[in-house]
C-alpha cells in the first residue's frame, strides 16, 4: 500500500562523492575511521587546527602520517569531514553531502584521498 502523504520537498540536489578501494575485506573493524576535529572561531570564521583519526587499525595508520593530517587541517571543516567505511566488495571514502553549487572535488582532496587508499592497500 503506497503512503498517501506526499512530501512536499521533492528531490535533493544534495552530491557526495564516494572513492571505492577495492579490497577483500576480511575484518571490516579494521576500516572504519573518521576524522575528529579540533578548531577555533565560530560559524564562517571557523577553522580546522588539528585533525585526528577515530576508528579501528587504519585509524591507528592514519595517525601516524602527521603529513596527511597536516593537509587535511589545511582544508575546510566541512571538506576536513572524512569517513571511511567498509563496504561488501571494498571500502569507501567519503566527506560530507554538498549541493550542486559546491560540489566539487579539489587537487589537495583527490590527494587526501589517494593518500588514504595507499593506507587501506597496505592494512
């Protein structure tokens, strides 16, 4: 029986951009991780200072490259926004949902990612 309740917001142009390593995930706690970040000011004015990982053995990695952190706490709070996850047939990458307008994948973020998938290979 369908909802007869329509809802009144329609379709989303709400983007996320998924990077899929394709590994046989064998322990899926060890690919989880996010970033916890620290910051200072409020609102517009707000910037990332330090960026840490939270999760299983590839957080434990990602903890230990101070270079990546670095670059990540270069980055926007929500672009600095990372998770990673594993999925049936390999793990993802992923930050936040943007809209249409700011969309976009950056050369730094494409390096993030590229950095983070060296360490899923390795694990």
């Amino acid at each position: 029986m369908q909802d007869s309740t329509i809802s009144s917001w329609g379709a989303q142009d709400r983007f996320q951009a998924h990077f899929i390593v394709k590994v046989n995930v064998t322990n899926p706690s060890k690919y989880v991780a996010r970033t916890i970040l620290e910051t200072e000011g409020h609102f517009a004015t707000k910037k990332v200072t330090s960026v840490s990982w939270d999760g299983g053995i590839l957080a434990y990695e990602l903890n230990k490259d101070a270079q990546l952190n670095d670059l990540i706490a270069k980055q926007s709070v929500k672009d600095a926004t990372i998770f990673v996850d594993p999925s049936d047939n390999g793990v993802r990458i992923y930050g936040k949902w943007e809209d249409s307008y700011d969309f976009k994948i950056t050369k730094e973020m494409y390096a993030i990612y590229d950095k983070i998938a060296e360490y899923i290979k390795k694990i």
